[in-house]
C-alpha cells in the first residue's frame, strides 16, 4: 500500500517540490524496526510520516500503547517429586506465584495498564521438581510516565515471587520499546478530508479502544505521524486471526488497498503543496492522553 502511494505520487511530483521516502520496517511483531530507525535519527530530515494499517474498522486516529518484552527465568533444584521432593527449589511454583501475582494486582492497576504473559518452558518430567521455569511477558501502558512505573511493579512482583520459593531468577528484555502513537490531529483531518472525497465509510474519527502497540509510535514522537486503520473485510473479523488473514487475499480486500494506496499519495500531495499547512502541522501541539 505505502510503496503504492510512493509510486504513484513520484510520477506526478517535480523534483523541485521535495522528496518521498519509503522506509522498510520489518519485524514489528518482534524487534520493531521502526523503533530502531527512530533511535538512529532516519526520520529527524522528514516533515511527516504516515501508513495505514488494514483492518475490519476505517478509523483515522487510533491510539496505541507502549510495549517492552521481558523473559523472565526463575532457577531452582530438581529432586524425585515423590520420593525427596524436600530436596528440591520447584521453579514452576515460583512462576505460577508471579503469575497469581499478576491477575491480583490487575484489580489497583490504572486503566489502560496491560501485564500478558505465557510459560514457555516448565519442566520435563511430572515426577521431577522443575529446577527451571522461563516465561515471556508483554507490558503495555497509555503513556511513558505509567509504563516506567509499571515495569517497576513488575520486577518487584518477579523478586517476590523468587524470594517466595528461594529461586534465583533473571529478567532480559527482548527487542525495543515501543512508545505509545502521539497522534497529529491537524494531518489526520487532512486525511479524513481525501476519505471523504473518496466517499469512503468512516466508522470513526478517534477511537481508545481495542489498542495494540506498534513501533510507529516511535516515529510519532519524532515527527508528525498518522496511523489510520482501513477496513478491508468485513466487520466484526478481528485483526491477527485466522479469519482476517483469509478475508485479506480475498479480491476485496486488494481493492481496498489500492484505495489506501491512493489516500494516503492525496494526502500528500497536499502537504507537497500547501506549505503553510505542512508547517501548521509541524507546529501541533501533540494531544496528551490521561
């Protein structure tokens, strides 16, 4: 859709109007690229950044959370569960505490506050005390002040839970942070403006529900971003599930991406030539969200 819009825009722009970059950010859903590239300064020399992400819902601006990978290792001593299990440190107890932890402490988390978590290994044998556990969790908050104080929290439920059954225990983040989307209002009605002449439906302008997380809200804290969702199937046909993914390659759905493809280069195109409101968008002022 984006390498699209890039085409298409490139064959009807002069040299002299400025340039359009299209940037590959592979693995999202693990690394997050575009968090890397934020960090390293590529998109400091560009006025604006925008993609659109398919979906079963067309809505212009759509938040999305923070997120920071952990895998969390607790180590204890292995022993014959029945005939010497007193000899033995049990490692899957102390994470099956701190996930008990987690679900308890999801009653005085602030809305918005997110802990997910899965055990990915948990012993080899049912009559052998488990002398290692390891589990992988995702924590997601609505803005940067709460994710820092909510890794805080998680570390202290992890030492707990360790402490708890006397394990040894290590944290490792995986892959970047990925910051919470700071939305420019002012470029989003610019987009909602080439929707409408589209005639394309809007389900909704502004939407803080049903959040994910995505690296391109990296971006947005370093230039103005938009993010809009575009529904390609019909609604009701959640994103990531096996449903959409057959829904996506249906004829439809390419239909539509070319749609997306054509929004997104009308969108730009204005800002190539109405200076005045590329700069106006440059100065917005980020909303901030409680």
């Amino acid at each position: 859709m984006t390498t699209l819009a890039a085409l298409g825009i490139a064959s009807v722009l002069e040299p002299s109007e400025g340039t359009i970059t299209v940037v590959g950010c592979p693995a999202e859903e693990t690394v997050g690229a575009k968090a890397q590239l934020a960090n390293k300064g590529v998109f400091k020399s560009m006025d604006a950044a925008m993609m659109i992400h398919p979906a079963d819902k067309t809505e212009i601006v759509k938040l999305s959370l923070s997120l920071e990978r952990f895998n969390v290792v607790m180590k204890g001593i292995s022993s014959h569960a029945s005939a010497n299990p007193w000899n033995g440190k049990n490692a899957l107890s102390g994470m099956l505490s701190l996930f008990q932890a987690i679900d308890i402490n999801r009653i005085t988390m602030p809305d918005g506050n997110k802990i997910n978590g899965i055990i990915k290994q948990g012993g080899s044998a049912a009559n052998i005390i488990p002398a290692s556990a390891e589990a992988e969790f995702y924590i997601r908050a609505k803005d940067l002040e709460s994710h820092a104080v909510l890794v805080k929290r998680f570390s202290n439920m992890v030492k707990g839970a360790a402490i708890a059954f006397n394990l040894d225990y290590s944290i490792k983040r995986s892959g970047n942070v990925y910051y919470p989307l700071k939305p420019n209002i002012r470029l989003a009605r610019l987009f909602e403006k080439q929707l409408k002449k589209l005639r394309v439906k809007i389900d909704r302008f502004f939407t803080d529900k049903e959040l994910g997380s995505s690296d391109i809200g990296n971006v947005s804290h370093v230039i103005p971003v938009i993010h809009p969702t575009l529904a390609i199937t019909r609604p009701d046909c959640p994103a990531h599930s096996e449903a959409f993914r057959i829904q996506a390659n249906k004829p439809e759905a390419y239909t539509v991406m070319k749609t997306g493809a054509m929004l997104l280069a009308l969108t730009a195109l204005e800002l190539y030539r109405n200076k005045t409101l590329l700069l106006n968008i440059k100065k917005e002022y980020y909303i901030k969200y409680d």
